[in-house]
C-alpha cells in the first residue's frame, strides 16, 4: 500500500479563502474595497500558499528528500508555515529570525517544533538570518533544504496559480473585474503573482506595491528609518520583486496601519495584523487616484492574535494626515 505524503493532503486546507467587501465612507464618499480573507488559511497567513507550494514542487523534483533538514530566514509568517508543514511531513526545521519580531511569531514557531536562532542587529538582522541560512547550507549541501523564500520564483507561481485566480473568480461572480491590487512587500511574491495573473484578465489592472513611509525600502533602494508593520519591508529589496514590472510605489504611515487594523476589529469584528490596515489603507489610495468606484482588490495577510504583544494592543495617537481618520467602516459582505 502505497501511503501518500501528508504535504499533498495538507494541499485541500490552504486557499479557497473568502473575500471580504468593506463597505466605508471616506470623506463622505461611500465605496468598497475587495480583500481576501488570508487569515483562514492553515497556520492563519497567507504563507501557507507559498510554503505549501515550495515543499509540494521541491518533493515532486527530488529537492527535497526525507533525511533534508529544512532552513529558512524570516519575518514571522513564513516561518511559521514552514514549520508546520516540515513537521506534518517529518523533517526538523531551522527558522532565522530577527530577534525584535513579535513574541507570539517566535513561540508559534517554537510550538510547531522548530528550533529558532535569533538574530540581532548587530548580527546583520534580516540579512544576517539569509546569510546564516545559506552558510549552513554551504556547510551541509546535501543534508539542508533551503526554500530561499525571497530568491524562489515559486514564491510568485504560488500566487499566479491560486490566490490570483482566486480572487478573479470571486469577482467574476459578482460581475465585476479588478482595475486594481495593492499588496505590501516583503518577499514581493504576493504583489508580483497575483499581479501577473489578474493582467491576463485587464491588461490595464494597476498592480501597487506597498510600503511603510517610515522606513521607504522600495524607494530609496536601501535601508532607511524604522517601522513597526512587520512582514513588509524587510531592509532590502527581493529579487524576485520586480519593480519595472509594477506600478508605483504606495507608501503608508505605520501608526495609521495600527489605527486602520484596530479600527476594523473594533467596528467589523475583524481581527486582522498590522499589515493589514496597511494594505486596506493602500487600497484606499489606489482609489482616490482611479475614482471612488474603482473595484480595487488587497489581502489581509493575517489575523491579529500575533501582534498582542506589540503596539497594536496600545492606543496610538492619531495624526492630522492619518487617512484612518476620514474612514467609516458601515459592513461587509463575505463572497465565497
């Protein structure tokens, strides 16, 4: 009896997630975003895709073989997929992260049983995690697998073949075609894979890459300033993410990405990340430069139980320029 590998089981439980439609007032303007609801995948992030994605394609080639220890640097979510797949599937797993990321990202990974390495500034931060990954690699080429998460095209494919045509069927149904997606960067697979594929269905689809404005990676080309969106931004640029191949850089505070995600629990009951209120937030600005009734679609990439620990539990001080404080929430809508 031949007994199938649980990664292609686990296959059934990430994706086919809902999209959200956000019913709001800006500025007395009634209008509506799209966002997939990525917080209902596996281990609760949009990652699941991808990790599952990369194990999946790196079995079916022989990459990846049943003695492999899996290495991965991270900023939390991707870590967290990796551990619980690698372990569902059997290998141990090594996860290098930065050590100023949220506490519940670093135990979640622990509690999937994982052994973590954190890394300090002083060590090179999320630089200084890809460089020990690859290190140990070097040192065991045949004993480590290493997804490489921000150098995978797989990352990219993950989305082009499922959460992209997700997300056009949903809209599809309800007769409608995106004229636009915002998406904040951190590998860049989420922007550049769901990009690709919603411009074979609108070649004019403006695909938006999103950024914190306190620390404009994307912009400058380099690391500058301090921000507290984690899982975007990550100091440098990917290079999988190819900028000459989207639309312009968005850029959002990070203290009105707190408000925007605290205010969507508290008035929708959604209780999404950071990283969320920032790209509903880009979404916003994508549809004051294409018309309020611009169908513009996002992601909340994940829920906010991993930001308890973080500035999203305090009260952040609102600012004049803060686009949460021309925005109402009135309902939302759930599309299968």
């Amino acid at each position: 009896m031949r007994i199938q590998n649980p990664i292609f089981s686990l296959s059934s439980i990430v994706g086919h997630t809902p999209i959200l439609k956000i019913i709001y007032k800006y500025k007395g303007e009634i209008r509506s975003i799209y966002s997939k609801a990525e917080y209902y995948n596996y281990t609760g992030s949009i990652k699941d895709r991808v990790a599952n994605y990369i194990l999946s394609e790196a079995i079916l080639s022989g990459e990846l073989i049943p003695e492999m220890e899996i290495m991965e640097a991270t900023s939390g979510n991707m870590g967290i997929s990796f551990s619980a797949f690698g372990r569902a599937i059997g290998h141990e797993i090594t996860i290098f992260i930065p050590n100023w990321m949220s506490a519940e990202r670093i135990n979640l990974i622990k509690s999937f049983g994982a052994k973590v390495r954190l890394v300090s500034p002083e060590e090179g931060g999320f630089l200084g995690s890809i460089a020990m990954a690859e290190q140990a690699k070097k040192d065991n080429p045949s004993k480590i697998f290493l997804p490489r998460q921000f150098d995978n095209v797989k990352n990219c494919e993950a989305h082009a073949k499922n959460t992209g045509p997700e997300i056009a069927k949903q809209l599809i149904q309800l007769g409608l075609i995106p004229d636009a997606f915002v998406a904040g960067v951190g590998t860049g697979g989420t922007v550049m894979g769901v990009g690709s594929y919603l411009k074979t269905i609108n070649k004019n689809v403006k695909i938006y890459p999103l950024e914190p404005a306190n620390s404009p990676t994307l912009s400058t080309g380099y690391k500058v300033g301090k921000h507290r969106i984690q899982g975007i931004s990550d100091e440098f640029i990917p290079s999988i993410l190819k900028l000459d191949q989207l639309n312009q850089v968005l850029q959002v505070d990070d203290g009105d990405s707190i408000i925007l995600a605290q205010k969507l629990a508290k008035t929708l009951g959604l209780g999404v990340g950071i990283s969320s209120g920032a790209n509903f937030l880009g979404a916003v600005l994508a549809q004051n430069m294409l018309g309020k009734d611009a169908v513009v679609t996002t992601v909340f990439a994940d829920d906010n139980k991993k930001y308890l620990s973080t500035d999203y539990a305090k009260e952040e001080t609102m600012k004049d320029n803060f686009l949460s404080k021309d925005i109402e929430f009135f309902g939302l809508e759930v599309i299968r």
